[in-house]
C-alpha cells in the first residue's frame, strides 16, 4: 500500500460516505500530508500499512519542536485517527496505530466576540454611496442576522430566502440542510440590495440565483468577505483579531445573554453536538429561557 493511493480512497471515502465539504476534506488531507512530511524529514519510506504508535508518538514530538500550538496538534492528530479507522474500516490493515495515541491537553477557548455597540459601529462605517458599500451592509446584517458560516454566506441562494415567513435554507457542513430565522433588518437590506444594486450587475451563467455578487457578476469569494471585514475593522480602529466568525459567535452570545434556548441555537448555527454550542453559556446561564428569535438586537 502506498500513500498516495490510500489518501485518494480516504478522500472518497469523506466525500461518499461522510458527505464532507471541500474546505473539511482539504483539512485532513493536510492533515495526513503533514505525518508524510515528518517521515520525509526522517528519511522513513514506511508506508501507511506499517506504520506504528512508536511513528506517531515520534511524529507528534517533532511536530511540537516546531511549535505547532497544542489546539492545532490535536486537529491533526484527529485527522490522522481518521485516516487510520478509514483503513481498518476497509481492511487495509489490521490494527489501529492510533488506538493508545494521545494528544496534547487543551482547554475550551472561549470565542472572540463583537459587543452589540461594536457591531452597529462597524455597520455605520461603511460607505453607502457606492453600490458594493449597500452590499457590504447586506453582508453584515445577513451574517450577524442568522449566524451563518462564511461558506454558507458565500453560498447563499435567492430561491432559499423565504422573506415571508422570515427564514432561509441554508446547506451546512456535510450538505445538511436547516431552516434558519432572519430577522427584520437583515431581510430589508436584502432585499434593498436585490433592488438597487444586484439588478444592475451584469450576472454571469450559472450564478443568477447567487445573492452576493462581486461587480464582475459572480460569486463573491470567502477571502473577499475576509478582507471586507478585516478593511471595516480598520477603519474604525478595532483592535480585536476579527473574521466573518466572529459574526457568527456574536449572534449566538447575544441570543443566549438575550435568553435564548440552548437547543434552539443549536438548530440555528447547524451544530451537530449540543456540547458544540455550550461553549457560548460562559456568560450566564441564568439567561437561558424559551424563545430565539425575538431576543436577537435586530430582529
């Protein structure tokens, strides 16, 4: 067996059988790349079949000499046991190397958040006198208004905004789909930006029921949402290290602080452990009640 036909069955495999996303199956590829690299460095030809727990616990001492921080360790080697149940589960070999393989022990962070004043200060800097500052504030709302992953934002469709009933489909992680309310605000600049600046675009094929648009007419890209962002930050003098997520933290701290139920951020954000979402109780626990979405600060 060699590396490169195994990591291609492997890719399949998340592709097929666990209907991961692009950006997800490129991490454990990566992943995976990184164990070869180590064996590279070490002048090991030891294909994947022979490879052993004496490897990994090496492997994970060399990846920690070149300072890897402890959080991204244990995102590789969760990678690397995947790979390796991928190749038990196929029979490929017949013992799993990474059965007794621990990893770094790391503590939940705590995520990065916007404060509510934050956020409408960011939102008030943008330049509303061109046509991509109208969709740069679409962006923001919708972002905050429904706590979307910037994939999901990036990928949202026109036929999947339900402006009456006050929801959007969104198509998460592994091609999951979910119903996501929206409030108010974020449905008006939508649809402000529909009318205003998205009907004069010169729309290329194959992107006609895209929402966000760049001004060549097609898909606006995850790091164009990035630097738009990161460009707002500066403007006004930010000093938090903020991105697209930070949005999507912010909308479930407010709802929680505003009393939401946990269950029900759970469902909104597309988690598929309730554990996922506990992160966001840090801040009060008393605050958890019944309701969602009339909670949100602009619904």
């Amino acid at each position: 067996m060699d590396w490169q036909s195994s990591i291609k069955g492997f890719r399949s495999f998340l592709q097929l059988e666990k209907g991961l996303s692009e950006n997800s199956i490129q991490a454990y590829v990566r992943d995976i790349n990184k164990l070869k690299q180590y064996l590279e460095h070490k002048s090991l030809k030891t294909p994947p079949n022979e490879i052993d727990l004496r490897h990994l616990q090496n492997f994970l001492v060399w990846v920690n000499k070149l300072g890897i921080e402890a959080r991204t360790q244990a995102r590789v080697i969760s990678g690397i046991k995947a790979y390796f149940k991928y190749l038990l589960l196929e029979d490929l070999i017949s013992n799993d190397p990474t059965e007794l393989l621990e990893g770094p022990k790391i503590g939940r962070k705590l995520p990065e958040t916007l404060s509510i004043e934050e956020i409408n200060e960011l939102i008030d800097a943008i330049d509303l006198s061109t046509p991509e500052g109208e969709r740069n504030k679409c962006i923001l709302e919708t972002i905050y208004g429904s706590g979307l992953r910037v994939s999901e934002l990036t990928g949202l469709k026109i036929s999947n905004i339900f402006m009456e009933e006050g929801f959007i489909k969104i198509m998460g992680k592994g091609d999951k789909e979910r119903l996501v309310p929206i409030g108010s605000i974020a449905l008006k600049q939508i649809t402000l930006y529909q009318d205003q600046v998205r009907c004069h675009l010169d729309i290329k094929l194959g992107n006609e029921d895209v929402l966000f648009l760049n001004k060549n007419g097609v898909k606006l890209s995850r790091v164009m949402i990035f630097k738009i962002i990161k460009s707002l930050a500066e403007k006004i003098g930010l000093k938090k290290n903020i991105s697209p997520h930070t949005f999507r933290h912010s909308f479930a701290t407010h709802l929680i602080e505003g009393g939401a139920d946990l269950r029900a951020v759970q469902e909104m954000l597309g988690h598929e452990s309730i554990t996922t979402t506990e992160i966001y109780t840090h801040l009060d626990r008393d605050f958890l009640r019944t309701e969602i979405i009339q909670y949100h600060p602009r619904s």
